[in-house]
C-alpha cells in the first residue's frame, strides 16, 4: 500500500520540477541579450541540460500514469471477483470516518 504515498510525491515532484524547468527558460530568453563568452557558454550549458531535465520529466511522469492506470486494473480486477469484500470493506472505512468525525 506504500505504493501510492511515493506515486503521489513523484508526481508531486514532476510537477515542480516543470516549474522550475519553465522558470529556467524564461531566464534564459530575459538574458539572451547578454553579451559576453562565459554567457553564452552558459547559455548552452543550460539549455542542454534542460533538454535532458525535460527528457527525464517526461519519462517520470509517464512512469506515474502507467503505475497510476495498474493500480486502477488491479482494484477494478478485484472489486468485481470479491464484490461482497469490497463493499464489506468499504462500509468498514465508512464507519470508522463517521466514527471519527462523530467524535469531533
């Protein structure tokens, strides 16, 4: 069950990560009129690894959505052979909420 915590901070983080990867580019097109040789050195150091930060973003978040779409067959696959423990288990987790807000 631990697996949707990590899925959810991946994704979380792919998120932030394209953030900051569009923050960076826009730095990069407000300082293209910087003239000098360790600019533009830095420039293309930049832009190379954000075409590379961009690849692994898209690996990443296809990672998430393939894991995400098994997660979602695997439960489907279950709630219908085990209709009964589903709903069982369901009402269960209602009833402990209801509990718990009750309480408050």
């Amino acid at each position: 069950m631990d697996i949707l915590p990590r899925d959810v901070s991946k994704e979380m983080l792919v998120n932030d990560f394209k953030v900051v990867v569009a923050d960076a580019e826009a730095l990069l097109k407000a300082t293209a009129n910087q003239g000098g040789e360790k600019v533009a050195e830095l420039r293309v150091k930049t832009e190379e690894s954000l075409k590379a930060a961009k690849a692994r973003i898209a690996e990443a978040q296809s990672v998430v959505v393939a894991k995400t779409k098994e997660a979602a067959k695997v439960t489907d696959e279950f709630v219908h052979e085990n209709p009964w423990k589903s709903i069982g288990f369901a009402a269960s987790v209602g009833l402990i909420v209801g509990l718990l807000i009750g309480r408050r």
